[in-house]
C-alpha cells in the first residue's frame, strides 16, 4: 500500500498527462472523464488506492513503466469514482426512500387530520344539537317536577325526599344525552381553544413544511433543482448522482462560510412535553439530529439522539436553533378524563364516609363490627357480611352511611397522600377508661389536617372505670370542644360491647353529613379511590372502590392509578353481584389488568386505547421520576448524597405483603424507623407472593425479603438459596417491625426464629364424625411433625396458622411422617381446608440472629 502511495506521488510529479477515461456504472451507464483535470482526486480516494483489486488485476498493458504506472492509476482512479459513485448512489437510493417514507407517513397525517377536523365538526354539530335537545328535556323535566312537588306537596315533609332515591331510574334516559353532552362539549372547547385537536393542526403543518423541506432544505433556492425534485422527478435517475452530491457539498460549505444569500428560516412552534426524545425534538424542530446532538454537546451535554433530555433543555436548543416552544404536557393523554364540572341542578345528596381513627385498643375494630352487626346483619336478609374494606348501613332514620373498614391512621394517610381524600367524616374513638393518648392526639392532627370534621366516641362507657369527663376535659387541651363542653364537636358515649349509644353514635354522623351537605352526580362517568386492593386466588386482580361522583357500572372502561380494566363485575358489601354503584357506595370490582394501590383514583373513559394510554403514560411517569430521583444530576447533589451515605447507614427492605393495606402499613411502619445514623429504606413493595424477580432485586440490593402472610413460590426459594438472599416471614406487623427495628439499631440479640422442616399438599379432604374435616394429604418436602407448628396456605398466602389436632399415617398416630408419604392432618379448632391447599409445618428455636 505504501508503495502504491510512493508511486503515486512519484506519478503527480512526473507532471500531468491529460487523456480520456471511459468510465463505466452499473445500470450499464457510462462517462468519460477527463483524467488531467480529475487527476489531484487521486489524492483524494484513499481508501481507493488501498484496495484496488480490480484495477491490479488489469495490469500490465503499457510498454513503458510511466505508461503501465499511468495506466493502472487511472484503473485504480476509475475504480475508486465507480465505487464513489455506486456508494453515492446507494445513499440517494437511501435518501430517496427515507423521502418516500415520510411523504406516506405525511400523507397519513394528513389524512388523520382531516379526519379528525370532520370529527370534531361533527362533535360540535352533535354537542350543538345535544344542548338543544338537553335543554328541552331539563325543561320537560323542570315542568315535571314541578307538577310532580305539587302532587307530592300534599303528603308529609319527610317522604318529598323519597322519589329522590328514584331519580336516577326516572333519569335513566337522561345519562346518555347528558354524558354525550359532556364529553362532546368537551371536543368541542378542544378544538375551539388552544387545546390538543389544534395544536395537532398545527403540529401537522409543521410536519408538512418539514417533509417539504425534506434535507434538501439547502437547495430549496430559486430555480435550482432540489434534491426532493431530483429524486422524485422521473430524469432524477439520469443525474449523474456524483454531480448532485458535489452540488450539495457545494451548498453546504456555501451555508458554512455564510453565503449571503440569506437562509429563509422557517421558524417554528415546536411541542414539547416534559421530557423529549433529541431525535423526536430534531424532527419536530425540522433540524438535522446531527445538528442538534452538537449543539447539545456546547452545552455540555453529551447525549445521544435516543436519550431524553427535559422540557427546560429542549427549551434551549430551540431558542438557539431560533424557533419557539410550546410546552405542552404528557399529562394531555389524560385531558379524556372527564373533569367538567358538575351542575348544581345535577348533584344529589349522596351518603357521607366516614372513617374511624384512634388509638390503639381503644376499640376502632370493635366499634365498626357492632355497627355493622346491629345494623346490616339485623337488616338484609342472608346478612352475611363480607370483608371489602367497607360497608353501608342505614341508620334508623333512615340516611345511610358508608363506613372505611380500615381503621386508623395509616390507611387515612396513604389515601390522603395520593390525593385521595375520601372521608368525610372522622369518628375518634376515645377508651373512657383509657383517654387521651399519643395515637388520639395523632388522630386529631391527621383529621384537622384533612379539614374533616370529627365526632367523638367515647368508648367502653360499660366499663366501671370508664370516666367520659376525663376525656372530654382531656380533649380541651388538643383543642378538640365536644358540645358536652359548649363546643362544636358532637361527643357520643357508647359501647361497643352493649351496643350503648350506638344509635345515638349514627345520629350524631347523620347530622353532621346534614350540615355538610354532601352531593355528588350520579349520572355522569365514575370517578372513584380505591380504599383495598389483592390480587385474589381466581379472580385476578380485585380492588375496592369507593364511587366518589358518577355512577359505576358493569362493562365500562376505567384506568386506576397504573392499571386499566373494564368492570366485568361489581360486588358489594354484602356479597352481592350488582350492576351498578353511586356516589358513596363502596364496590369490588372485577376486571382489572393489575393490582392498584390504596388511594388510586379510578376514572371511567370511553374506550380501551384511552385508559391504555393513560396507563402506560402513568407508568412511564413513575419511572421517569423514580429515575429522577435516583440519579444525582448535579455535583452539588451528589456531593450531598455521598454525604448523607457516608453517615447513615441504610437498611434496605424488600416487602411482600398479602393485601395492600398491610403492605402499606408496613412501610409506613418502615419508615419511621431509624435516626440520624441509620435509616430503614423500603426499596420495593408489592402485593402477593414473593417472586424471583423480587428475589433478583433483593440480590441486587442486597436486601432480606420480608414476607408478610405470604410466601415465596418455588423458583424464588431456590433463587434465595441460591443467591444467600434472606427470606424472612411473618404474620404479625409488629414482629415485623421490631425485628427491622433490632437489626437497624444494631442490636441482634438471640431471637426466637422459625424453621421450616416440611411441606405437605392436600389431595383429599374426608369428614370424619367426632374429628371434623381431615386433610388427606402427601408430605411433599422435609417432615410433618405432630408438635409442630402448622400454616394453611393457598396459593402462597397464609390463610390460617395453628397447631395439629392430629397427625395419622394409615389408621395410627404418629408423630412423625417422612417427605414423600401419604398421611392424615386435621388442624386445631380450624376446619376451612381444601384440595390443593399446602400445609406448612414449621418449628421454632432460639438462634443468634445475623441480619446486617
Ligand atoms: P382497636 O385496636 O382500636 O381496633 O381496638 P379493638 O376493637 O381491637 O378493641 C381492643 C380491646 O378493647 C378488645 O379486647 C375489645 O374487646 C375491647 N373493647 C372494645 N370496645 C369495648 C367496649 O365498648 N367495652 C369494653 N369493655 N371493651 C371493649
């Protein structure tokens, strides 16, 4: 190669030599080229002269050594441009396709975009018409209710509420109009105003001139052939390409070195959301991504076109490439999200929820099950009440009230920190026997916190050493004024054990929600929180949702926090299947994707792909902020953060829990843990039983998994055991709690731990007189012992733990019984057990504990 080159500057100074070269194309093209005046190219293609196969192979022709030199350079010469030119070629074969790509994908916009301006002509045509229509019919409605009260004005005060109930069945037609109004007026403000439908328009224009543009923008100059022309012109073929690219580079350096022909700069309004892709942004801006990475690397950012960069960067690039930006938000996906404002005529009183806090033991769970029993057992016929988180009653006067099953703080909390804020009303259970105490004063706080108004309870009133004054005075100090004291706050003495003072209790809420005039409208699309969600042994994922506005009903589409779904069944609070719930009423509902969380807002939108987007939208968010979180973006946050690391240490946790609620309450347990030299952090939390990928992350973090009533599936025990990831179980928060709390302060005294020493699976379950139900079942890992300790497990969540009533092989009791035979366990006065359930027999033995 060497020589190649030494020959060749040996040749160019030998002088020049003018003749002709015929130089040949694929495609069967051919040119001749002067050789004189190309000859300084040789110069140029070097990569030419490395490989010049070809050209060697046709040496030799030329008598003399300059002649046969000449010869074989001008071979090699011709070689190079033909490879030049077929390169070339291939790029504007590239280039021309790229173009035809994006005219499709314009005409596609634009097609889309016609679409959708007929649309939204139509949707303002149909709102137009609908209004219309809605205002005859508020007016057929208006004279009907008023005929009505006067035919109604005749009977007594009390029943002129009692077609209200009814309403919404007289109403049923009226939904539909209404709701179609409301999502129509909807479309239409959004392409009346600067809203989604015209920043498209507007978006696809940009598009339009862009694709115009094309990268042919340099030589869109009067006259002159663009390169869009060129290529999409049918003699474009004809050019010589090698001419057309020179052409370019000509323009280009032209545009470099600042012609003074003025560049015509099409300034644009370029949308941005919250974080952009640097390719999407060169796209929109109609800038070459090149172009745009260089000028990111000025500011000292080194991104690659993929990466995203923030709304305030793009900003920068935008301003400097000289054109405008209109932020817009990711958010918009959710603008479907039905937000119009309810009419005053449209709201009805809607029953108020009311939550219970206090302290511990003072008898918030006591309280909402005699509620519960005295009023929905004695009422509903069946009256099996069901666990969902919530339930309803009706008080003797008639209101009905829908109470959060889950007493305290936490739930109130987490709710109220997502926005969530369902409770109306707070009832503070107070012990009369026990008064005011840390988690009451805590109570209150939460509750003033919230601007929701509070009733006391003051409770166990059957107890002789219960004294309600010491509490009422008790109170005054937390500036909580019950009535008995000449304040404002309602105080009730009750029982939860005799049942005194319930009524009273329910009346006393009654006329506070009275005062708060709580309304909502039942006809338009749901809105909702959920208040409990568990992915449920075969009903998949399963939430409980308390409707906040709207009516929710069987078959329609929601998107909840991360999730969507479309309601494939409702069940309320006593079990029973409905097709629909109204403002206040808690629900199951069945039918989603995934898991939600407590606090979750649930909304109803009209299709699938719209809570699909919305979803992964909100999925995407979380991440990109979790992201943000995790990574120090500038040195100074860094530097603080190495800090902070250098003197607290972490505790990382990983939480599996059975229902949401414990897991959150869990890490709200967590994180009050620690001080300024250690700290507990919750790196992740779920719902359900523990996974590899919860075990994968544990590893990575090097982090013990804590199961909470729930329990590690096969290939996560083996990845544990694998990887030395600690798995630890419990079913008992404040075991769980201080257990973390020993290993965080570093005092690991020995502990009572767990073994477990076998697994055994139940085939068969036979009733036997005088025993009760007998598991007939297979130990299938380890030993069953008789004096063991024993869990019930159903798909990995502990449904019962206890002891064995027996433990028999054949006809006898053993007391052991070994991995792989058949044997018969019956359980200490617990009898729910079915096929395929697995008992986990576990022992429990003093060890040093280790968990750093
Ligand atoms: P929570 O922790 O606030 O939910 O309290 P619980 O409802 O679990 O009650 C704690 C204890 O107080 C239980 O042993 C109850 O039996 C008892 N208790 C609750 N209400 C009353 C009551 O009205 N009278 C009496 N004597 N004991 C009660």
């Amino acid at each position: 190669m060497s020589d190649s080159d030494g020959k060749k500057t040996l040749g160019l100074r030998g002088g020049p030599r003018s003749g002709q070269v015929k130089q040949s194309f694929s495609h069967g093209r051919t040119k001749n080229v002067v050789v004189e005046t190309k000859r300084k190219r040789v110069v140029v293609p070097k990569p030419g002269a490395g490989k010049p196969g070809a050209a060697q192979g046709g040496q030799g022709k030329a008598g003399g050594v300059t002649d046969s030199e000449m010869e074989r350079r001008l071979k090699a010469l011709q070689a190079a441009k033909a490879r030049e030119a077929d390169e070339a070629k291939q790029r504007a074969e590239d280039e021309r396709r790229r173009e035809e790509e994006r005219k499709r994908r314009r005409e596609e916009i634009e097609a889309k975009e016609r679409e959708e301006k007929e649309r939204a002509e139509r949707a303002r045509q149909k709102a137009e018409d609908d209004e219309r229509k809605r205002k005859e019919e508020a007016e057929a409605r208006k004279r009907e209710a008023e005929e009505r009260k006067k035919a109604v004005l005749g009977t007594k005060g009390r029943n002129a509420s009692k077609p209200e109930p009814k309403k919404p069945a007289d109403k049923k037609p009226a939904p539909t109009p209404a709701d179609a109004q409301a999502a129509e007026a909807g479309a239409g403000t959004r392409s009346g105003g600067p809203k989604p439908s015209q920043r498209r328009d507007r978006d696809g224009q940009d598009k339009d001139r862009n694709r115009g543009k094309g990268k042919g923008g340099d030589g869109r100059r009067s006259g002159k052939l663009t390169l869009n022309q060129a290529l999409s012109g049918g003699d474009g073929r004809q050019r010589s390409v090698a001419a057309m690219k020179r052409k370019q580079e000509r323009l280009r350096q032209k545009a470099m070195s600042g012609s003074n022909e003025p560049r015509e700069k099409v300034v644009r309004d370029v949308q941005v959301p919250e974080a952009i892709v640097v390719s999407e942004l060169a796209n929109r801006m109609a800038e070459r991504v090149a172009d745009v990475v260089k000028e990111l690397m000025k500011m000292g950012m080194m991104v690659t076109q993929n990466q995203s960069i923030d709304q305030d960067t793009a900003e920068l690039i935008i301003e400097e490439f000289g054109h405008n930006i209109v932020r817009v938000s990711d958010a918009d996906v959710e603008d479907v999200i039905d937000t119009v404002e309810d009419k005053e005529e449209d709201l009805q009183p809607r029953p108020p929820v009311i939550t219970i806090m206090g302290h511990v033991d003072h008898g918030k769970t006591s309280l909402l099950d005699a509620i519960r029993d005295a009023k929905v057992v004695a009422g509903e016929a069946g009256g099996i009440t069901q666990h969902i988180g919530a339930y309803q009653v009706t008080t003797d006067s008639g209101t009905v009230l829908s109470f959060l099953d889950t007493p305290g703080h936490a739930a109130f909390t987490s709710m109220r920190a997502r926005g969530a804020q369902v409770t109306d009303i707070v009832v503070l259970v107070v012990a009369a026997d026990d008064s005011v105490m840390p988690q009451t004063i805590e109570a209150i706080n939460h509750s003033k916190a919230a601007g929701v108004p509070m009733i006391v309870a003051i409770n166990k009133c059957d107890k002789p050493t219960a004294d309600p004054m010491k509490v009422r005075t008790e109170l005054l100090q937390h500036e909580v004024i019950v009535e008995a004291m000449s304040g404002e706050v309602q105080d009730v003495e009750v029982s939860a054990h005799t049942g005194q003072g319930l009524d009273e209790l329910l009346e006393a809420i009654a006329l506070q929600s009275e005062i708060l005039e709580l309304k909502a409208n039942p006809t338009r699309a749901a809105s909702g929180a959920v208040i409990e969600a568990q992915l449920d042994v075969g009903r998949g994922p399963v939430a409980t949702v308390l409707v906040q506005n709207g009516t929710l009903r069987q078959g329609d589409i929601f998107v909840v926090g991360e999730q969507w779904g479309k309601v494939r069944a409702l069940v309320n609070d006593k079990g029973d299947r409905v097709q629909e719930a109204g403002p206040s009423v808690p629900v199951e509902v069945l039918g989603l994707n995934g898991t939600p969380e407590a606090g979750d807002v649930l909304n109803v939108v009209d299709t699938e792909a719209q809570a699909r987007e919305i979803a992964d939208y909100r999925i995407q968010a979380a991440k990109d902020k979790r992201a943000a979180a995790g990574a120090a973006t500038t040195l100074d946050q860094m530097m603080a953060k190495a800090k902070a690391d250098e003197n607290v240490a972490e505790l990382p946790l990983i939480v599996k829990a059975d229902v949401q609620g414990s897991a959150e309450a869990i890490v709200q347990a967590m994180e009050k843990i620690g001080n300024d030299e250690v700290r507990v952090r919750v790196i992740h939390t779920g719902v359900g039983a523990i996974t590899e990928s919860d075990v994968g992350l544990a590893e990575a973090s090097s982090a013990p998994v804590m199961g909470f009533n729930v329990r590690a599936n096969a290939p996560a025990r083996n990845a544990a055991n694998q990887k030395g990831v600690e798995i630890r179980y419990y079913s008992v928060i404040y075991d769980l709690v201080d257990d973390v709390k020993a290993a965080a302060s570093g005092l690991l005294s020995a502990e009572i731990r767990e073994n477990f020493i076998g697994y055994a699976e139940i085939k068969e379950v036979f009733k036997v007189s005088g025993v009760g139900k007998v598991a007939g079942c297979i130990v299938t890992e380890g030993v069953a012992r008789r004096s063991a300790g024993v869990r019930l497990l159903r798909d990995n969540v502990v449904i019962h733990e206890g002891t064995l009533k027996t433990l028999k092989r054949f006809k006898d009791e053993v007391a052991e019984v070994q991995s792989g035979q058949e044997c018969g366990m019956a359980f200490e006065n617990y009898d729910d057990i079915r096929p395929a359930d697995v008992i986990e027999i576990f022992e429990r033995e003093e060890i040093e504990r280790k968990l750093d």
